[in-house]
C-alpha cells in the first residue's frame, strides 16, 4: 500500500513538472531563439522596423517605445495598440518567431485570433520570412516594457472578431510579394516597400463602409478617419499624383519632409520623422519610381464650377484676400508664389486645390511644421491662427488660396471649419 502510495506522489511530481516544462518550454524557445540572431540581422531588423514605421502605432506620445497602448478611434468604436516590446508579460517576450511571422503573414495572433485590420497585416503578409525575422530579433532585443494592453472598446457587432472573417474574404489576399519579372529590380524593390512594409495604401486608398481598402481604387487617395486628414491620391495629376514629378522632388519630399514641390505635414510628417528619413538613399529612389509608375488615374479633367459655387466664391474671395494679404503674404508671397523649400507655393499647388479642403483648413486653423529630418534639421512652419481667425475668416481666407492665381478649387463653407475646429490633433 505505501509503494503503491509512493508511485502515485512520484507519477504526481513526473506530471506537474511535464506540465511545467510545457508551460514555460515556448518561453525559454523564445529566449534562445531570439539570442541566436546576431548583431548584424538586429540591426537589419531595426532598419525594416523603421521601413514598417511601427514605432507611430505601438508607442504613445511621449510613452516608453513599443508599449501599445496608442488610440485608435475608428467608425465602429476605439481600437489600442498592443504592447510589442520584449517584456515576457505584457509584450512579445514569449512569442517565437514562428509565431511572430504567422501573425504577420496570416493576421492571426499566436492564440489564433483575429486581428483587426487596423494592424496592416494586409500588407505585411507580404513580407518575406527573412525580413519578418529579422524585425522579430530586433523587437526582442529592444528593453522591455510592462505595460498591459488595453482591451479594445468597439461597439456591437464590431466586437466580435468572428465577423472579421467575412471581412478578410473581401478584403484580404494572403501571400509574400512577389516580383514583377517585366520591371526592373529597383522597381520591384519599391513596390515591395510601398505596397508591404510601407503599408502606403492603407491611407492612400478610400475606406468603405465595411472598413476596407478597395483594390480597384488604391492609391486614389481618401480621407483618414482616424486622425481627420486626407490622403491625396497618388494617381491623380488634380491632386498629388506623381507623374509630372521628377524623381528628386518625390525622394526630396520622403526623406527630407520638403522638396521645390512641397512639403508634408499632419500624419505624413510623422511617417517621414518616425520612417523614411532612416532610410537608404536607394531605397527611398526605388519607392519614388515605384510612386511615379503608378497608373494615372481617368477623369481628371475640373468640371466647370455651377453658378452657387462661383457665388459663394465671390462673396468670400475678397475678405480672405484681405486676410491672406495681412496673415500670410510675407512668408507664399503676394501671387502665392512661396518661397521654396521653406515656404512651399500655394499657386499651382495640388494640395490645395483637391476635391477635400480638409488640409488646408487644418494648417491654417493648427498650423504644423514639416517634420525635423536628418536633411531638413531646422524646418520652418507655420503659426495656428484658430484662436485669432474666426470660422467665417478662416473659411474666407481657404476659399481665397484655393481659387486665386488659377487655382482652381471649390470654395469652403463655414460649416466645413467649424467641424474641424475640433478634431484632435494626432
């Protein structure tokens, strides 16, 4: 009875520590896996972690790097970003690389759950396995941060990720990139930048109702709910569209913030601080041939403005050249002409004229500079005038910029400003 009594506390004590092993046995492969990288493939995978721009999502404004936690707000309720530092806790410490490039590849977490598109997984499945190991050795290499993640606050029916599936039929292609044999290496070497690490399209191209990026219109541009700014599209010569840019201005624009042609501020500010100022010179030419070979897009030609449009340009065109004269001549000059790169033109500019006034109503009600760059160190930027102009003045004043010296937009209505007095900054 005591033998018998012995072998069942020693097959007891052989249990516990199996489940033991199973338990911590991913963690401790996780450990080893991660130290087996060397220095060379970490510092790879922190250059393609700044490629992907990870670091704007997965850290807060002044928040420990990599610790989630980020708002997102969307259409269907609030999303947060979760923690992917090392920390064994809170982060990626117990995942492998296995797992990590699942997720990555499949968008789907190391339990199997769905993740909501607002991780690009769509464009990271295309990258490759080599690639996604390297960024899995850097972010476990990076100090850890125990911060937990914070459950997501979506309304019915949008929390229940089940429903992801029909979404991930529309919207969702899995598989690596794969080159394009009739283009050449630099080529394909930018598409694989814009269209997977870059994840470019996501703001580029209009989301529908469901939340989707529609194929058939990518890189036509649309407007970012999250953060309340317009994506230009890159397809039309009306807006940003790159085919009558020189492949110098368009690398200006990516790796300084600034170019003859412009320069970038709101979200596209923080890509080029956070991203594509790291970048190589060559990898940043290859994205802007890839960008200049996209397809112009049909139907580009301005429809003649009606009757109530030129009215309501003529009764506040002259109140907001009286502004525009006061406020803003000194630095875009008197025929909005700019002083480039400094002060980039609003004559003949694009970004001004596109079918959304959103930009331009932003800039002048929160100002904004272009982003501090390696090539571009001291920027200059513009002043908010939202607590000096009022929604009548600031109205007048875009409608002026937008239809003087040729320019040839659409007026701005008071009610445009005034719901966007309030949109968050970020």
């Amino acid at each position: 009875m005591l033998r018998f009594r012995q072998l069942g506390a020693l097959a007891i004590t052989v249990l516990i520590a199996v489940l033991i092993a199973a338990w911590i046995g991913p963690v401790e492969d996780a450990a080893a896996q991660a130290k087996t990288y060397d220095a060379a493939t970490v510092k790879r995978g922190e250059y393609l972690a700044r490629a992907g721009d990870c670091i704007a999502c997965h850290t807060l404004p002044a928040g420990k790097t990599f610790g989630g936690g980020r708002p997102m707000e969307t259409p269907f309720g609030t999303l947060f970003t979760p923690n992917i530092s090392s920390d064994k806790e809170t982060g990626l410490g117990q995942w492998t690389a296995d797992e990590f490039y699942k997720m990555m590849h499949t968008g789907r977490s190391r339990d199997g759950s769905l993740l909501y598109p607002a991780m690009p997984f769509t464009s990271y499945t295309k990258v490759t396995r080599a690639d996604s190991d390297a960024i899995y050795a850097f972010l476990m290499s990076t100090p850890p941060v125990h911060q937990p993640n914070r459950q997501h606050e979506l309304r019915f029916p949008f929390n229940r990720r089940e429903l992801l599936l029909g979404w991930r039929s529309l919207f969702f292609k899995q598989g690596e990139y794969e080159p394009d044999p009739k283009q050449s290496v630099e080529w394909n070497r930018g598409a694989y930048l814009v269209e997977g690490l870059g994840h470019c399209s996501m703001c580029h191209t209009a989301i529908n109702a469901l939340g989707g990026n529609v194929s058939s219109k990518a890189f036509e541009g649309g407007l970012i709910p999250i953060q309340n700014w317009y994506a230009p599209s890159l397809t039309s010569n009306r807006e940003a569209g790159l085919g009558d840019w020189s492949i110098e201005d368009i690398v200006g624009l990516l790796h300084a913030g600034v170019s003859n042609r412009g320069a970038v501020y709101g979200p596209m500010a923080e890509v080029v601080y956070d991203s594509l100022q790291y970048l190589s010179e060559e990898d940043v030419r290859a994205m802007s041939v890839y960008l200049k070979a996209l397809p112009a897009r049909a139907g580009d030609k301005s429809e003649p403005p009606s009757q109530a449009v030129t009215e309501q340009r003529t009764s506040l065109s002259p109140l907001g050249k009286k502004i525009y004269d006061a406020q803003c001549a000194e630095c875009h000059a008197a025929q909005g002409q700019g002083k480039p790169p400094d002060f980039p033109p609003l004559a003949s500019n694009q970004s001004i004229v596109m079918s959304s006034a959103v930009n331009p109503i932003r800039m002048v009600l929160n100002g904004g500079y272009p982003p501090g760059t390696f090539k571009n160190p001291k920027p200059y930027g513009m002043p908010p005038f939202a607590q000096s102009l009022s929604d009548v003045e600031v109205a007048a004043v875009v409608t002026y910029i937008r239809t003087a010296w040729g320019n040839r937009g659409a007026p701005v209505s008071v009610k445009e400003v005034n719901e966007l007095r309030s949109a968050p900054l970020y």
